[in-house]
C-alpha cells in the first residue's frame, strides 16, 4: 500500500467547505483528491470526522453523510495507527520540535512511500527526512 501524496486533513475540509470565499479552495482540494495519487492515514480520518460533524461550523455535515465520505475515502491508501507509526512520530516531533500530531502526519506520509504532504497547517517547503510539505492552495503548489 503506497500512495505518492499524503493529504491532511484541511484538504478534505475544503472539499465540503460552502463558503463563497472558500470556492477556490474548494475546487483545488477536490481536483486533488480526483487527480492525484494519494493516501491519508486514520487519524486524518478521524480528525476530518470530528471537524465536520462539528457544531462549531457553519458548513457541516450530519454524522451520517461524514460517514458515508469517510467510507468512501478508505478505498485509498490508508495507514492505520501501530506501534512503528508511534515510534517514528516521536522521533520526528523530537527532531523537528514540531507537535507530535503534525509529526504523525509526516510519519505516516513517509510509512506510506509518500515524499509529498498536501497541508495548509505545516512549513510548506519544509523536507522532514524526504517528506517535504507543499501548501495545494498556494499559486505555485506542485509536488
């Protein structure tokens, strides 16, 4: 199971985002996730799950139709938690001194053979051992 870009989880947010300002974002994150070879990993699951159904935002969907995307996006490369991907997040968040959370997003990119992270939160730029994160909203966004 490899995927050649791991997608966090603002991107799927953009995809149900209705909000006229977030049109652009919304278009480009769901060109990716048709165009692109991707994979995500179960805390990108959850976290997109627990965001969208959340109370706090304006565009969100019932826990049924967040399911159902959820679901439907599982069909991808998905690298579940485990014992490795715990050990490689540690090691990465204390290289990097970023949270652990970012640092299992970059650990799973990399158990996943992705060299690419789709992420709007993280250093866009940035290589973190052969992972390097791209901003897919910024003008120049290419992997």
């Amino acid at each position: 199971m490899t995927a050649e870009v791991f997608v966090d989880t603002n991107v799927f947010l953009y995809t149900i985002d209705e909000d006229p300002a977030s049109a652009a974002k919304r278009q480009r994150a769901q060109q990716l996730l048709l165009t692109e070879p991707w994979g995500w990993s179960v805390q990108v699951a959850a976290e997109f799950f627990v965001n969208a159904t959340s109370a706090k935002r304006p565009f969100r969907l019932s826990a049924v139709d967040a399911a159902a995307l959820v679901e439907t996006w599982l069909a991808f490369p998905t690298l579940a938690l485990t014992p490795d991907l715990v050990r490689a997040a540690i090691q990465i968040h204390q290289r990097f001194q970023l949270s652990y959370w970012d640092s299992a997003i970059l650990a799973a990119a990399k158990l996943l053979g992705c060299r690419t992270v789709y992420s709007e939160d993280m250093n866009a730029g940035q290589d973190y051992d052969g992972v390097t994160v791209t901003n897919p909203f910024a003008a120049a966004a290419t992997p």
